[in-house]
C-alpha cells in the first residue's frame, strides 16, 4: 500500500500541476511519475495551534486521575463500562421502566454512573500573546487542553470545565486549572448517557403489552428487531432538567442512521434528569397523533379498541424499505450510456506543490495553519498572503437547525450541533471526498465511552485545477493564466449528515470557505391520509414525510488585514439624478450637471465607515446592495485606497426565525448575516457550549457580544452567519445530494494591481498583425510520465 500522503495520478490537462490529461499523450513505457511527499518533520512557530494528539489526551487523562477533585471523586478510565442489561432486569423485575422509579443498588447503567472525561480539546492560547511569540517579540505559549468532566458517581453529580498541560510536558507536571462549574444537566449529550437511555427504550417497548402494540402496528417489527429509536433534542427547555425526546423508527439494515429515513407513529418522553438511570421515567406517550397518554393509559386504550390504530404491512420493512433506504446502486434500472468507464482525473507529473509542516501548509504565498477542535470543527489561524496578515483566525462555530411538523417530535426538534461535537473525525473517501494524491492528515478526538480516538486521513490537502482560466483576454494577442487552488477539506459525520468545509486559496490572494451538507434527511411518520404535502412537509415515501428545517452556520473570522487594527466599511450601491451621483462624496459639489454627461439619473457608490457594533448588524439585500470591506485605514495602496479584503457571502437567505422563538436567545446569530465586534479573550465562539441544554438561561447567547463599543481601528470580529433552508423533496431520498454554499474573502485594494501578475502563464502574439512582437510565454513544462495508482481501499479509521 503505498503512503497515504503520497500524491497521486487522475487524469487530467497535463500541466506541473493537476489538470486533465488524455492517456494517449502519455507514451508507452513512459516512467512513473515523480513522487515528493510535501511533509515534513520540521515544527513551525503555528505548532501552538496544534490540536492535542492521542498520546497527549492520554497524558491529561492520567494527570487528572492523579487530581483531586473533592468529595472522594476518583475518574474511572476509558474505555467505561455498558450498562449491565441483567442487572437492570432483575432490579426491576416485572415493574415497567416507565412508571418505576427506584435507587440502583450500584453501577449498574454502566459509564453515566461514573466519573469520566466527556471532552477535551486544545485550550486557544491568548491571541496577543500568541502574535507576540510569532512575531518574535514574546516567548511560546504553552499548549493546554480543555478538558469537561462529568463527577456522575458524586451523590451531588457535577459537570466541571478545567484547563490542563502544558501538554509537551510530562503527566506529572502538568497543572489542572480550574475554569467553571455548569449545570450538570446542560452537559453535552454523549455516549454513556445514549447506551442507558437505549436500553431504557428497549426494555419499555419489549415490554409484553407494548411488543404486541408494535408488532400489530408495524408490520410484526419490535425494538431490537425491525425497529430502532432516535433521541433528538431539545432535552428540555429548562437547564436544570433533563427531559429526553423518544422518536420510533424502522431500522435499516448495514446504517446507523438510515432509521431517520422511517419513523413509525409511536414516540415518547423520558425524564432523565436524575444522574441514576433507575429513577427515570417515561410519560406523554403519542400514537399517531393521539395523546399525551401515560405509559398505563396508552396500553389501556389500545387494547380497549379506545384509539384509532395503524396497520402497516410487513413487506414494508422487511422489503421494501430495506432495499429503497440504503444508499447503492439501484441494478433493475437500466446502464447509462458510457457510465462504466472511468470520467476524467487529475495527477501531478512532478510532486506537490505545497508543503506541509505538521498542520501548517505553505503554497503559492500562502500559509495558514489548518486546525480543528472537536466541538465545532475547523479551525484555521495564522493565515497570510505574500508574507502579509489576513487573518488570525476563521473557525466553523456553530450549525443550527430547527425542524418543522405537525408531529409529537418532529415540530419540537432543535439543534445546535456543536452541542454534540461535529468532532467526530472519520477517514475521507479517497478518489471521492478528495483526489487521491491528496497529502491526508490524521484528527484526534475524545470519546467519552472509548477514550482517544485516531482518524487517519480524516483531512486531506490537495491542488487542483478547474480546466478553466482565472484571467484570460484575446485580441491581436491571446493571455491567459489557468486557475489553480490549494484546498484543505475536512469532512464531520453528526448525526444523520455529513458536513463538508473545504478551504480553498486562490493564486491572486482570495480565499473561500465552501459548507456541503449531504446524508440521509430527518423524516417524520406521514399517514396516507395526509396526501401528497402539507405545510410542512413533501412526502417522498409511503409514511414519510420530508420535515422542513434549516442549516444555520455560525463562523468567527477574526480579520487582521495587515495587523489587528482594522475598521470595517461599506460600499453602497445607488441610482440617483445625475448631479446627486456625481456630488456624492464630494467636499465642492458641482453647481450643475457637465455637459458631457447626457445621462438623467446615474449609478454611483457611497462609502461609509461603521462605529459601533450595533450598527454592524446587517443582512445581505440584493435591493440595497453593499460590499463589506475590512482594512487598516491608515495603510493604503499606490493608489491612495485602503488595503482591504472584501466579505462576500453566496446568496442564502434568513433563517426565518422570530425573536420569540423558543430557541432564543441561545441561537440569536441567526437574526442577522454579519455582525461585528471586538476582539475579546472570552468571547471565543458563537454560541454556549451548553446552550442547546439551557434554553432558558443560556451563557453563550450570542446577542450578549454586540454591547455599544466601538469598532474603528481597534482588533474586530466578523461574525458571519449562512443559512439554508431546506425543504426536502423526492430526489433528497435516500441520499441528499450536497448542498453548497459559502463565503469568499477578496482583495480590495490590497495590491497595486491584480495579485497573480507574478505567475507563469500562456502568452502569444499574432504574427499577422505584430510581426515585430514575438512575445511567447507557457506555463512550466509537463514530464510524460505515467500517472502513479493508489490504493483507495476503505480502512475505516476514526469509526
């Protein structure tokens, strides 16, 4: 198997860089093509942006266990244990899990009874003394984790944050620094606590009474058999409670999450906010549509002939959905002409053109360091251009989504994923997610249940071209330059979807931040008689309706466009009468129009500078354009202009959300697209990280940032916010094609004149009309060589 990082050969143009290739221009016996493995061992300065690895989470874990937290808490070490299913039974006995609440004689629901490690991740050092160390001014700060606790053994639980390292050190001399104690039900939901609330369902609906519901309901399926369970969020409304969502659907065989493409209409509540799993209970049972009933009630009413009941066929599940819900080739239908023969591909006839240090990539007059953090995922810093700052930081944050219908669960659904972590880094599709030579990078992550896990090749790094011109022009001569990119893509498994964040720079100085949303859509149970659609739903199935929901990320991009102080102005667009259009701006206005403008009314822009952070809230109107600049004022370009980068988002709408929607103020960066603010230490991302489970007295609310202060020529913040709405249809089953969308930073007047003016490129002059001029130009020239052929076998690292 030769070197994940090795770079590769699709085919392509053949050029020193990616681009399309016919195989017939490659001559027989031609040799390989060279190899340069871009990576090297050398440890930059940005190395004080690296994630912790594996063997440091180790590390942190053991200085923990050596801590004291009081009270006698002791951790116990991962991997923890399961719950222990015979001990649960025998506790209970014939009692029903759903009207008994009784004390567990001991630990018998396995690791949420425990004291455990729910999280870590690396602990950002303080930005000013972070630039000071990179600018050589200061010493290096040292590298801490971010560590959660969860104390479950304690009689009194607690969930506690601490910062912990250095973690180049050894265990025993890292220090264990307290930073806060939250509410031990506003943790993050995770894997000990989803193993007792499984069980916890599987006991209830195998219950006898509830067995023979299901099985006359659902085509003779039961839980564990036919039928799974999904727990979406909220847990709740209120911070100091714990009161689970319990939603029924059909498993689909060889997924984890094809479940969420059938539900049945049975769905429950479970109240977990003991720390004990034995004194929880379940109530406010649904059956299509009917109740709330308490657990008793509902079997009564079902078995008295009391409520209206369902009958789906068990061809349904054991047949068809089987087959229609797994993403494969359909083979009854006929070949498409050509399918079976390789499309185009890309390679690289001499080596990577970038290199890679640890997680720091240089290409082009690039450098950025390209990291990431568990709860939300990418997380760049350090990023220039040609040796000038661009930026500190531009991090994912925060993915939101609200769900729409008229169903017990699926009209109350609400996420902000970070919650969960989008961390949860698996090995990339290679020749799929990312060409095959791509350099790949390994991700780190803690898994409450399991401890450190590993992804190998869960980033890859690659440059590619589009087949197209990023400049071109023709006339008595023909000019262009091909448009390459180097591009960073990280792709985050959460939940029933696959989030896709690619960064990609340009070889003028312009960089893209691209958001692809693709998996299997949430659905809820759509009974026949509901027809075709309804307010909030396509159905796409027999009982399945497509709910309406939306993907709402939140970005930080912390802009140093040549140092921290910057101010953020905009450029509107406007039509006016002539003389108002040429005066705008203007210290001597004209008196009258020249006579040399024959138009009435002309187009024509106002600058403005914005002061303060309220004024910087602001949605994009196509019927009020603007252009978003960011730069220090006091540094210009030859010409006398501000050297800035533009902000310019893909069009996407509002997330439609009121202010007296019940999700906030938690998910309060929804209202605008750009907001603006000062740099503050303590105001690190865009959201709580446990806001999602304290709806009712979030920490983390975004609007608590915009305050009144001033935002000229001090150290600012863009918060940027992207919608999309999604409305599934019948192609979004069973696989969502990706949605894409993302924002682009330009150069606005940061150079004197186009930024890729320094590259070789194509050139030729027409001897039929310039004889004398004989100005030639290529791009290098290419090698013939045979593309080289990796292995893309799927090694499911990180799963």
């Amino acid at each position: 198997m030769l070197l994940q990082n090795r770079l590769c050969c699709l085919v392509a143009f053949a050029t020193v860089v990616p681009q399309l290739l016919a195989f017939s221009s490659i001559p027989k016996g031609a040799a390989q093509c060279e190899e340069r493995d871009p990576q090297s061992s050398e440890k930059p300065l940005t190395s004080i942006y690296d994630p912790p690895t594996a063997d440091e989470m180790d590390k942190v874990f053991a200085a923990l266990a050596a801590f004291d937290f009081g009270d006698g808490a002791v951790l116990t070490p991962a991997p923890l244990p399961p719950p222990d299913v015979d001990a649960v039974k025998e506790l209970f006995g014939s009692n029903s899990l759903a009207t008994t609440s009784i004390a567990s004689p001991g630990r018998i629901w396995g690791g949420i009874m425990h004291n455990y490690v729910a999280r870590q991740e690396l602990y950002l050092p303080n930005k000013a003394e972070a630039l000071a160390y990179l600018a050589g001014t200061g010493p290096a700060p040292a590298r801490y984790a971010e560590v959660h606790i969860a104390l479950g053994a304690l009689e009194t639980p607690r969930f506690v944050e601490y910062k912990v390292g250095p973690l180049d050190g050894p265990a025993a001399e890292m220090e264990v620094i307290f930073l806060s104690d939250q509410l031990f039900n506003s943790r993050s939901r995770e894997g000990n606590e989803m193993r007792a609330l499984k069980l916890m369902v599987d006991l209830i609906l195998n219950e006898p009474e509830m067995q023979t519901i299901t099985q006359e309901s659902f085509g003779g399926a039961v839980h564990g058999t036919g039928l799974n369970n999904h727990e979406p969020a909220p847990p709740g409304l209120i911070g100091t409670e714990r009161k689970t969502p319990i939603l029924v659907n059909y498993a689909i065989q060889g997924t984890w999450r094809g479940k969420d493409l059938h539900l049945v209409p049975l769905s429950f509540t479970i109240n977990n906010t003991d720390a004990d799993p034995s004194k929880w209970t379940a109530y406010d049972f649904y059956y299509s549509e009917q109740g709330p009933f308490t657990h008793d009630e509902f079997i009564a009413k079902y078995q008295a002939d009391e409520i209206e009941k369902v009958t789906i066929p068990p061809e349904y599940h054991l047949e068809v959905i089987q087959k229609s819900a797994f993403p494969a080739r359909r083979p009854e239908l006929p070949d498409r002409k050509y399918s079976e023969l390789p499309g185009p591909q890309a390679y690289m006839p001499e080596g990577a053109r970038y290199d890679v240090y640890g997680r720091t990539v240089e290409w082009m007059g690039w450098r950025f360091h390209a990291g990431y953090n568990f709860r939300a995922g990418p997380d760049f810093h350090a990023i220039s251009f040609k040796g000038e700052s661009v930026a500190y930081q531009i991090a994912l944050n925060e993915i939101g989504l609200i769900y729409s219908g008229n169903d017990p669960v699926a009209g109350n659904a609400f996420f902000l994923d970070s919650n969960f972590g989008n961390g949860e880094y698996r090995e990339l599709i290679r020749g799929v997610d990312c060409p095959a030579y791509a350099t790949y990078l390994t991700n780190y992550w803690w898994a409450a249940p399991g401890g450190a896990q590993t992804a190998e090749r869960s980033v890859c790094v690659y440059e590619l071209g589009d087949g197209g011109p990023l400049w071109r022009r023709g006339g008595p001569f023909v000019s262009g330059l091909k448009d390459y990119t180097l591009n960073v893509r990280f792709v985050m498994p959460n939940g029933n979807y696959d989030y896709m964040v690619t960064y990609s720079f340009s070889l003028d100085g312009h960089m893209r931040v691209e958001l692809g949303s693709s998996g299997f859509m949430q659905t809820h149970y759509f009974a026949p008689s509901r027809g075709p659609k309804n307010s909030m739903a396509y159905r796409v199935h027999d009982y399945v309706g497509a709910s309406l929901h939306d993907h709402t990320f939140g970005f930080k991009v912390d802009l140093d466009i040549l140092g921290t102080n910057n101010s953020f102005e905009t450029v509107a667009y406007k039509m006016a009468d002539t003389l108002t259009a040429i005066n705008a701006g203007l210290e001597t206005p004209y008196a009258a129009v020249p006579p040399y403008l024959k138009s009435n009314k002309m187009r024509y822009v106002e600058y403005g500078t914005v002061a303060t952070e309220e004024e910087s809230l602001m949605t994009v109107n196509p019927l009020a354009p603007k252009t978003w600049t960011f730069g220090d004022k006091t540094q210009v370009n030859k010409w006398g202009n501000t050297r800035a980068y533009k902000l310019g988002l893909d069009a996407n709408p509002s997330a439609v959300v009121d202010a007296d929607h019940y999700s906030m103020p938690a998910f309060s960066y929804a209202k605008q697209m750009l907001a603006v603010t000062q740099h503050k230490e303590e105001e690190k991302t865009i959201t709580g990280a446990y806001d999602l489970n304290r709806l009712d007295s979030p920490t983390g609310a975004f609007e608590q940032f915009v305050d009144g202060e001033s935002i000229e020529q001090t150290d600012i913040v863009a918060w940027v916010t992207l919608t999309a709405l999604h409305l599934p249809i019948a192609e979004d089953y069973p696989m969502t094609n990706v949605i894409n969308h993302g924002f682009t930073l330009s150069p606005w007047n940061f150079f004197d004149e186009n930024g890729a003016m320094d590259l070789p490129h194509y050139l030729r002059m027409n001897p039929a009309e310039l004889p004398e001029d004989t100005r030639y130009a290529n791009e290098p020239e290419v090698p013939q060589c045979t593309p080289i052929k990796y292995d893309i076998e799927h090694e499911f690292s990180g799963a």
